[in-house]
C-alpha cells in the first residue's frame, strides 16, 4: 500500500532521515518510536509535502511527489502534532475534512454531511459539536481535529503524538478506537 524507500532528510549540516526504507502494512497500526528529534514528525511532513527529501514515497505504486496536495488529501488523513486553536466551530472544522472530496465550489451532499456526523460521534464530541475550537480544553481540541481526519475518510491515517494533550481515560479509550479503525474500517494507521 505505502511504501519510503530510501528517504534522505537534511537541515542544513543535521540529517533528519538518513536512507529509511519501509512500507506500512496494509489495515494494520505502525507505531514509529524514537526519543525527540529523531525524525518521526519530519517523516510525516515528507507526505505532506511540507518538507523537502531524496528519495521516494509510493501509495499502490503512485509516487506521492507527483501528486497533488487534493489527490495526497484523498489517500493520507494527517493529525500534526500541534493544532491551531481556530475561532470556529468543531462541526465546522470536521466538515473541512471533506474538502478534497467536493469539486471546487460545491456543498456539502448528504453523504458528506453523514461522514461528518460519523466523525463527531466516534470522536466523542456530540457535546461539543457547536462549541468553538478556541474554547476547548487541549484533548477536546485534538479530539475535533481527530474527527476532521477521521471525515476526510482515507486509507491511511498518519497521527503526530495524537495523545498528548489527552486525560489518561481519553488515552485509553483513543487507543481502543484506533484499533477499531484497524479492524472495522480497515484504515491503514501510522503513530
């Protein structure tokens, strides 16, 4: 499914990524571990396109650097590690991971609307579905951009330290939801 071969990342005289080479198994979590600097959100800004590298990074043979932003957008759901604190509603901020899905000017259909409520659900924030992104606690916040992620409706879902600002039963049930992703919906997880 997803494939980096051979990815090379410098700063300057510093080396982010130094000739990686693995694939992510298809409907399965890939945890990638290494103390701070190490690379691991630097790996994920190479799929954004945010980060320039040598090498390659491949979805069902397509070479991601040829893609764009719209197209990488329908394969790879991307949770970065630090997240805006936004003026505007989470139900607002979910219904934006439906952006690369729409033709350019077009609304929402029912289907949209119904993977957004999905979304808002599994997130745990029926509560919270009005209340403003600059208002929320830090797990709350992650959560609604979880959901933003969760609505763009992708094979793959790469999460940046997504339990950092999560209470230790958050953690726990986050954990659990991600391994239904897995399973039940059979996305392909990297953490």
């Amino acid at each position: 499914m997803m494939r980096f071969d051979h990815m090379i990342v410098r700063f300057g005289r510093k080396t982010a990524l130094d000739d990686l080479t693995f694939a992510l198994p298809p409907h399965r979590l890939t945890a990638v571990v290494g103390k701070n600097g190490a690379g691991k959100s630097t790996l994920i800004s190479c799929v954004t396109g945010q980060v320039r590298y040598q090498g390659e990074i491949q979805f069902d043979g397509q070479i991601l650097s040829r893609m764009t932003a719209r197209q990488r957008a329908r394969l790879v759901a991307v949770l970065p590690q630090s997240l805006p604190k936004a003026p505007l509603p989470v139900e607002s901020l979910v219904a934006m991971g439906r952006n690369p899905h729409l033709p350019f000017g077009s609304r929402l259909t029912a289907d949209d609307q119904s993977k957004i409520d999905w979304a808002i659900q599994a997130a745990g924030l029926e509560d919270l579905r009005q209340a403003r992104l600059d208002c929320l606690s830090g797990g709350e916040r992650q959560r609604a951009y979880l959901a933003m992620i969760l609505a763009q409706d992708t094979p793959v879902v790469m999460l940046d330290e997504p339990t950092t600002y999560m209470d230790i039963l958050r953690e726990a049930e986050f954990l659990q939801f991600l391994e239904e992703l897995k399973t039940r919906h059979g996305k392909t997880l990297l953490v």
